[in-house]
C-alpha cells in the first residue's frame, strides 16, 4: 500500500538553507547536504527546496546545490522557485531533481504547465498553489503569487482543477492565512482541493503538533504532508512524526 | 569495478543514476553514444517523459538496434529504470500507439485503479512483494518499500518475468526480470537501501 509521505522543506537562498535544522551536531546549519544527510537519516520521504533567490545566477547556484545533495543523499527531491522555463525544469532534472514545482509562472502562463507535462513527463511537475480567504469575504479561497504579495483573484479549487486538467502530476497546497502561525493546516481548504482532484495533494502551512499532521490526511484527505519549523528547530523529528501518523492508524513507511 | 553505460537520450535523472552507482563501487558513465556501449559490462536506461517521445529519442540516435546487439545477441546486463522499464515492451500507448524496445513481451498501459483514493500518478514509497528467489532481489527483504513516480505500468505477456508486484487501487507490476534484462518501475537511485540493494544485485548479473 502506498504510504503517506512526510517532507520536510527547506528555504534555499544563494544555495545554502536559511532556516536550518539547530542540531548540535550539525558543523554548518547552512549547508544544504548536512541538512540532506539530517532528514535522510531520520526517514524522511521526500525533501522539498523551495530557492527563495530566484534570480539569473541563483539558478546556477541552485543546479549546483541539487547535484551536491544527489551526490550524497539517494531520496525524492522536488525543486521549487523561479522555474518558468522547460531549460529550468530540464536542468534540474538532470541534476538530481525528481520533481519541480511551479508557481508563479503557471499563474502568468497556464499553458506553461501543458507544455512542462508534455515535454518532462506529468508526474514531475508540481504545481504549488499559495491560497488564502477571499478579502472580500466572500465563500472560498483565492490564489496569490509571488510569494504571497500579488492577488490573482482566482479560486484555488478551481485552480487546481485545472491545473491538474493541464497535466500538473502533484498540488503543493499552502494555506497562506496558516503559514508559520503553528495553528494547524486550514482543513477545509486542503479537503476542498483534495477532494476536487484526482492527483495527489501535498498539504502546507501552519502545522506546530503532529496532530495538526493527522488531521491533514484524515480530514483533510491529503496524500502528503509538508512542514518546515517544527522539524528546522528540532521540536519534533521525523520518526516522531511518523510514529504519531502510524499511532492514528495512517500508513506510513518507518 | 564494472563499467556501466547511463544511457543519455535527453530524458532523465542521469546523476542520480550516476551518484548511486558510484556509491556501490561501480564505474558508471554518461553516454551519448552508442558506440560506446561495446566498452561496457552493462548498461543502464534511465528515463523520465513519456513514451513516445522517449522512443523518438532512441531511435534518433540509433540506439535501438546497438541495445537489441548488447542485450539480446551479447547478453550483457542491461537494467530500464522507470520509463526505462516501460521501453522494454513491445508498445505503449501514452498519447498514442508506439512500438517499444521489445525486449519484454508486453504493452506500456495507464494505470487505471478504479479508486478515487489511489490518486494518479502513484507518487511515493509503496511495497514490493512477490521477490523471494528473483536475482534482482537477493538481500531485500519481501515486502519493501521503494520509492515511484508514474502513472503507467508495464503489462508484460507472460508473467515469469514478473519479479516483484505492487498494489496501487489494483496490482501491477513493479519490476521484470528475464535473465540479462531487467527493469524496476520504481527509481532505485532514490529509494535508499533497498533501492541501492538493487542495484548492487544488477552489477553481480
């Protein structure tokens, strides 16, 4: 049976980490592969590296750090920020990435995500979608871009929905009204878009417990979960993780 | 050390490949060319993308018959990873009806699970059962997790060449074995031990 992922992300900026894992024996919190070697080692599915740079040269560096990292680390790898090009998702590829997520170039261009499927294949294009409540109050969620700053006034099931009809292989959802508050995924957002797509769903934002984790699966029907701070400072380790989501009858791999 | 061929048709996750193979003391290198294939003990085909167009790239570059020489005449060990594995059969029909490597008896089809909660692409570690007493299996346990990512699967005709069988919405097949050829749905470069187990069994074919 397939099991419930549990990957942790971590932001990449000039190809080092800027939150790191604050383990003692960790020599550079900053390096991308001792961190690699961290939550390789504690059992975890997938890394996500999301490269907050998102410049020209950034995207050298960022190539550089992923072939650093499948150099040493044999798991899962997904890639995300800046990639609006198929060279960007192409040399990622090549460089150890198995998947690619993209945001804000899907929003600009939609048939982007077409022509990425087509040509890399569907099950490694991720696209992430950053929601939040509707400002003007009314039922629902809207998307934004470019890191949260810029409204695009569209729905995010909606969204996704197409995004998936376009061939995107993954949705990595982040509940932006969560993001870093420690309160808990937004569940009726993440089971929203779970529900309305038959592709797998990664859900994100807000998780401080492990329950908020098993919630995300059980009610908010996600196929995976993501979570940078609870792991990045040491509250919790993956296996802990893994032990609550098995402990509540989730299928995990331990 | 065995020097072994990475394929490079324009499709895949090539270092990855390289870097595990590395890691196990085997001597990998990238190639282009298929020339360079009669200087290697085995050969591996990587592969992400679809199936058409990873048969057009093949056969662009005149690998299809330098791969039915090494694996079929020469029988040297020959593994397809992924979409690698999905090459081997008779045809596929991704986006259309195409003709494969046919070197597994079979057809390349979706992965239909009839159930909403087994999403498509299967995406993640799932287990592999069915591997006691196959070669590509010797020091993995039955039963293990390997790491996918794919929405279609191989149906091969005749079910000795099965090696390992996995269940996503309904059963499919995870990996073939036919003496030399042999292929893995799953990405063994990137399914930690036991995928490095794995590969570990290919190089002592």
């Amino acid at each position: 049976m397939l099991k419930t992922r549990i990957i942790p992300c971590l932001d990449i900026d000039k190809g080092r980490v800027v939150k790191g894992v604050n383990f003692v024996d960790i020599v550079d919190a900053g390096d991308p592969v001792e961190q690699a070697k961290v939550y390789n080692d504690q059992g975890a599915d997938e890394l996500c590296f999301l490269d907050i740079t998102a410049t020209h040269e950034g995207r050298d560096t960022i190539i550089h750090m992923v072939e650093e990292v499948a150099d040493e680390v044999f798991m899962p790898m997904t890639v995300g920020g800046g990639i609006s090009e198929i060279s960007h998702i192409r040399n990622l590829l090549n460089a150890g990435a198995d998947k690619v997520s993209i945001n804000s170039a899907a929003v600009k261009n939609p048939d982007f995500v077409k022509e990425a499927a087509d040509k890399c294949g569907n099950q490694c294009i991720v696209v992430a979608i950053d929601a939040k409540a509707k400002e003007d109050g009314s039922e629902g969620w809207e998307i934004f871009t470019h890191g949260g700053r810029k409204g695009t006034g569209i729905d995010a099931v909606e969204w996704a929905v197409r995004m998936a009809e376009y061939g995107a292989g993954e949705i990595l959802l982040t509940s932006m009204d969560r993001d870093g508050t420690k309160q808990g995924f937004n569940l009726p957002l993440t089971r929203a878009v779970s529900d309305a797509v038959s592709i797998p769903v990664i859900a994100s934002g807000g998780v401080g417990t492990l329950d908020h984790l098993v919630d995300g699966v059980k009610e908010g029907h996600a196929s995976a979960v993501l979570a940078a701070s609870i792991f990045h400072f040491g509250e919790y380790t993956i296996a802990e993780a893994k032990q609550a989501m098995a402990d509540a009858g989730i299928e995990v791999r331990i | 050390m065995k020097k072994i061929a990475i394929i490079n048709y324009g499709l895949g996750n090539l270092s990855s490949v390289y870097n595990a193979l590395e890691f196990i003391g085997a001597d990998p290198f990238l190639t282009e060319d298929h020339k360079e294939l009669e200087q290697c003990d085995g050969a591996i085909l990587p592969g992400v993308g679809a199936f058409g167009d990873g048969m057009a790239h093949l056969r662009d570059n005149g690998w299809v018959d330098a791969i039915h020489e090494f694996a079929l005449e020469k029988q040297k060990p020959f593994l397809g990873i992924c979409l690698g594995m999905q090459l081997l059969a008779s045809s596929g029909t991704e986006h259309g009806d195409f003709d494969g490597l046919d070197l597994i008896k079979g057809t390349v089809v979706k992965l239909v699970t009839g159930d909403r909660s087994a999403r498509i692409p299967h995406i993640g570690w799932n287990s592999v059962s069915g591997t006691d007493g196959k070669k590509s299996y010797v020091d993995i346990e039955n039963g293990q997790d390997f790491y996918f990512v794919h929405s279609y699967v191989l149906e091969p005709e005749d079910d000795a060449v099965v090696s390992g069988k996995c269940s996503h919405g309904k059963e499919f097949i995870a990996s073939v074995e036919k003496d030399n050829i042999w292929g893995a749905q799953y990405h063994p470069e990137k399914s930690q031990k036991s995928g490095l187990a794995y590969l570990q069994n290919f190089l002592k074919v």
